[in-house]
C-alpha cells in the first residue's frame, strides 16, 4: 500500500472537511468553497466529494491540495502530519486522529486563509523572477526581480511551515501574519496587481 492510499483510506472526506472549517451537514452536504456557493451543493461521501454546482470532484487528498492550493504531495504531506498518519503503521494499527486540542473554527479559517495568500504570492514571484529577469548585464533591475529574489526563499519558507509546522508553530506563524494587518495587506495588494494585469491585457487585446 502506498502512503497515499494509505491517507485515503485512513482519513474520511467528511471529517477533513469539518476539521478545516466546512459546516457539513448529517446528510454529508456542504456549501463548495470552490465557488459562490448559497446553498449546500457539495456531498461528501467517505472517500470522495463532488459539487453539484461547479463540478469540482476528487478524493480526500484532492480537496486538502484544493483548499490550500497545494501539489498533491503538499496536501498529502498536510494531511499526515495534522492527522498523525505514520506510514510505518499498518492502517488498523492507526487510530483515527483526535486532535490534542480542539481548534477553532476561526483559528482554521484563519490558516487557510493565510496559506492561499502566501502560495498565490510565492506563484506571483516565481513568474515575477523569470518574466523580468534582465537580459543583459547592463540592464537596470526591475523592483519586481528584486522582490522575487528578496522574498522567494522566505514565503516557501512560512508557506512549508503552514503546511507541514506542528499546531503550535503553525497558531504563531498565523498570528504573526495577522500582526499589524500584514497579510491582509498582502492580500489587498494581490487583488489589485491581479485587476491591473487584468486592464493591461484588456488594453493590449483591443
């Protein structure tokens, strides 16, 4: 068995979608945070969701790689370590995971929200260091080259922390982004480079 399928067969749909902050129902339905969702229109059965609204489907390790926007490893990777999944164990030797202290539902919002932030910075630079690169030694540096080469290192860093941290690094690691509205700003300023790429394009298709 691999460590994937050990995961999946381990963890249930429904409860990493509770544990991560979804209100599922007891008929397994629960508003997709894929999309604009009002009304219920995801199921989660025990071993894969599907949204009647959108379309998005796929197992549990699928929706953890959705939520956070991670690689499937990541997610994978996510799921251990918040799960307490040992792969060295046999799947009936695991015991399904209670955390050692409850979370709140707030704090869990919270990191995920914080995760997809950083991710879609740290793609943001990724591209920023390749697309403005000089091409010659005597051209001047764009500030956003400097930028992807200042801070690429640092946001995989947090990022790899928000992932795989123990509860009580990742709880510091949140409260540290939240401090002096850091990543609400970095939020903000996402939003707006995204409606300015947006306008430039616009501008250039017409």
């Amino acid at each position: 068995m691999t460590w994937f399928e050990l995961i999946k067969q381990v963890v249930r749909v429904p409860e990493v979608a509770a544990y991560y902050g979804l209100q599922v129902s007891r008929n397994g339905m629960a508003c997709c945070p894929f999309h604009d969702d009002w009304h219920p229109s995801m199921k989660l059965n025990e071993r894969y969701f599907y949204c009647f609204g959108c379309g998005a489907t796929g197992d549990v390790i699928d929706l953890v790689a959705r939520l956070f926007g991670l690689s499937s490893y990541e997610a994978a990777k996510k799921l251990s370590y918040d799960f307490g999944i040992d792969p060295d164990k046999p799947p009936a030797a695991i015991a399904m995971p209670r955390p050692k202290r409850p979370l709140l539902k707030a704090y869990r919002q919270e990191e995920v929200r914080c995760l997809r932030v950083l991710c879609d910075y740290l793609h943001l630079l990724e591209r920023w260091k390749v697309q403005h690169a000089p091409k010659r030694p005597e051209d001047n540096l764009d500030d956003r080259f400097v930028e992807a080469c200042q801070m690429l290192d640092y946001v995989e860093y947090l990022a790899d922390l928000l992932i795989a941290a123990e509860l009580e690094q990742r709880v510091k690691i949140v409260e540290m982004l939240n401090k002096d509205g850091l990543i609400a700003g970095l939020e903000e300023r996402l939003k707006r480079l995204e409606k300015e790429e947006v306008t430039h394009e616009e501008k250039q298709a017409a």
